[in-house]
C-alpha cells in the first residue's frame, strides 16, 4: 500500500467506534491496558462535547489518526493545539502516513489561527523524534515540563 492509497479526513462522532481498536493500539504502545469499552466512551465523549479534533488515515479500513486538544498560550496571547495523539498501524509504519497526519494537523492549526502546535513523545522515541524534526519541529530547551499526575478513575 503506497500513501497515495490512504485518505486522511476529519472525524466525527459516528467515527468514534472506527478510532477505537487504533487508539486502543496508541495506549497500549504506551503501556497501558486494553480496554475499548472505556476507549469508545473516552472518544465519543471528546467528539460530542467538541473537546477534540481528530484525525483519521484510512485505507479499507482506519490505519492512523492524530488527536489534538484547543489550549491557549497566556503568554502569546493566542491559541495552540496540543498534538496529543498520532499512532499509526505497525503496517503502515514507514509510509509518510504519520507524515500527512502531522501535516493535516498543522494545517487545520494554521486555518484556525493558532500560534502553533505542541507535543510530548517518549525520550526513546526516536522514530517519531526523526519525522517530527524533518517536519520542522523543534525541541523546546526553554522551559521543562513538569507533571502533577492522579489515579485515574
């Protein structure tokens, strides 16, 4: 299967049952447990509220998507989106699948005027390290991020 065999649109609600065995797949990369049920609730839920934007790599069926959240920049004084999601099927890896995600998201950022986007990946993560770069992303040296976590429900 060759990139141009994959379309990428923007998904709604009725797409939440589609995303589910991909982001299923996303948090257990992250070493978390399986647990779709949770899964469809936990994207139905951003969809309907509006709380998300996501999108979908298909081919016959979904092979990739990317999430982002709306945050705000105090110091810009402007809005950024939070890449928060970008998984691609082990056999679509190597593609540019993750590539037209990563473009898609930063075009739908610049249509809505933000100030730019941001994200976090594993210090090991050196496939996506590599894409991010090529793509002109930066690693940010100015400032260091800090975590206050809690048990999740």
């Amino acid at each position: 299967m060759i990139m141009s065999d994959i379309h990428i649109r923007r998904a709604g609600v009725p797409d939440a049952r589609l995303l589910v065995p991909l982001f299923d797949g996303y948090r257990q990369f992250y070493r978390k447990p399986s647990d779709p049920g949770r899964a469809q609730s936990f994207l139905t839920e951003r969809l309907e509220r509006g709380e998300a934007v996501v999108f979908l790599a298909e081919a016959v069926s979904p092979v990739g998507f990317t999430l982002l959240y709306p945050l705000f920049s105090s110091v810009r004084m402007a809005p950024v989106w939070l890449l928060n999601d970008l998984f691609v099927h082990a056999d679509f890896r190597r593609q540019g699948v993750g590539e037209e995600l990563l473009r898609q998201a930063e075009h739908f950022a610049r249509e809505e005027g933000a100030a730019g986007l941001e994200l976090a990946t594993e210090k090991e993560n050196t496939a996506a390290k590599t894409v991010y770069e090529r793509l002109g992303w930066t690693l940010e040296s100015a400032f260091d991020h800090y975590s206050l976590e809690f048990s999740a429900p």
